[in-house]
C-alpha cells in the first residue's frame, strides 16, 4: 500500500458525506476535499460553525457544499430518509461517506455511568452509522467509486477501565464494517475502510488525556492523505479494509 498525494481530477464533482464536520478532522476533511474540487456534504448539529464553513467554502474553492443540520443522539428513520432525499435533490448522487462523529462525555467506571449519557454516546457513536448506513447505501451504489470510511479506535480492540460506552461503540463500529464489507463487497463495488486515526490533536483527545501535551500530538491536517487515498479509485485494489495511522508505506 501506498498512500500518497491523490491528483485532483480523482474528486473534482464528487458529493461525499462528513459527520462531526464542524471541528477537529471533520473540518479539515471538509476543507481538503472542498480544495480538490469534492461537494462536501457537511453534517453536524452545530449550524454556525457548518455556516463559516459553508463560506470559507464558496469563497475560496467554488464548490457546491450542502449543510445539514442533525443531532446525530436524536436520529430517526425518518430524518435518516430526509437527509437521503436532500441528497437526491441537490446532487442527484453520492460518491462517498466518512463516519467521522463521535463523542466521548465523560471518563467513568461503569456503577457511575449514567444511563441517559450512555445511549447519547451509543446513538451517536454506532446507532446514527447503522441508520445512515441502511438509508444511504442506495444512493452511494449508483456511483463509479463508492467509498464508505468508518472510523474505529484502538480502544476497541483492547477496552480499558473508564472507557465505558465510548469503547463499547466502537466495537460495535468494527463489527458493522465488517458486516457490511461481507454483505457488500461481494455483489458491489462499494469499498469500504474502518480507519483508526490514532492520537490525534482533537478535543476528545484533550477529554480523554488532560494531562497531555497537545504539542506532542499529530495534527487533523496530518492525517488527510490518508482520507484521500481511501476515498480515491486507488485504493480499489487494496486487499485489505482496516487502515490505520502509520501503516508501512504512508510517504509524506
């Protein structure tokens, strides 16, 4: 595997989905892929912050971004069929989705975590990525080169004390990719990545780990050529589905 920089004309007029675009790698995601001419669908909960974005966007790239505004704690199925029927308005398609949104809440053992704060970090963690999934990959399968990315943890492989529910779905992420790349893979084109990021310069981060110095971490920017090549046609014929930060091969 060889990521590397992915020449603009890969993306020019594709429509790809973010969550959690308002901040952290979410937003640099929206900007690099906006900078390679990509119509980024931007979805948070947080409208002002989607709002800058929106005209930093237009300003600068000239692109076709779309704002959706959703509380990914709150989703339904039937704000999960709105936002696939927005997507048909404006762009008639979809090439792309990046689970990108998370939420940590709190550090707690388990006979402290409160239930209300448990599902929210479960609705938005896993159970939004099951709804978008189930109402998205029907438009995602028209395109040329579908990409799907979840994004998973270490932490879910090896779940530690205090990591409660926030380790919970993202195992719960790793086993729906996986399901979905069996269900999938097979009978389409659609390629799908569960990407761990690793320590990255993020306010979950800073949530999880108060005592760290930031300084030592990578920054969002660091990590987008990772995205570029898992959403470019390259990564077509790579044999694997888990990607995470550092892999033998990454070029600068």
């Amino acid at each position: 595997m060889n990521i590397k920089d992915i020449k603009r004309d890969q993306f020019k007029n594709k429509n790809i989905l973010i969550t959690g675009c308002s901040k952290g790698i979410g937003r640099s995601l929206t900007i690099k892929l906006s900078q390679l001419g990509v119509n980024v669908i931007m979805l948070s909960k947080n409208e002002e912050k989607m709002d800058e974005l929106y005209d930093l966007i237009k300003e600068d790239y000239g692109t076709e971004p779309c704002i959706i505004k959703c509380d990914l704690n709150t989703l339904d199925e039937e704000k999960a069929q709105e936002i696939s029927n927005i997507i048909l308005e404006h762009y008639k398609s979809l090439d792309g989705i990046v689970f990108n949104a998370a939420i940590l809440e709190k550090m707690s053992n388990i006979e402290s975590f409160d239930l209300k704060t448990w599902q929210k970090v479960i609705n938005v963690n896993l159970t939004s990525s099951f709804i978008l999934s189930k109402y998205l990959i029907p438009l995602i399968q028209k395109s040329l080169s579908p990409r799907i990315i979840f994004t998973t943890s270490g932490i879910s492989k090896k779940a530690k004390a205090f990591w409660g529910p926030y380790a919970i779905s993202k195992a719960g992420i790793n086993a729906l990719a996986d399901i979905l790349i069996d269900e999938l893979e097979s009978v389409s084109n659609i390629k799908i990545f569960n990407f761990n990021p690793k320590a990255t310069q993020t306010d979950m981060r800073a949530l999880a780990y108060p005592a760290e110095n930031p300084s030592n971490l990578k920054k969002p920017k660091d990590l987008m050529n990772y995205y570029t090549w898992m959403l470019s046609s390259e990564s077509a014929v790579y044999d694997g589905n888990y990607i995470e930060y550092g892999n033998e091969g990454y070029t600068k």
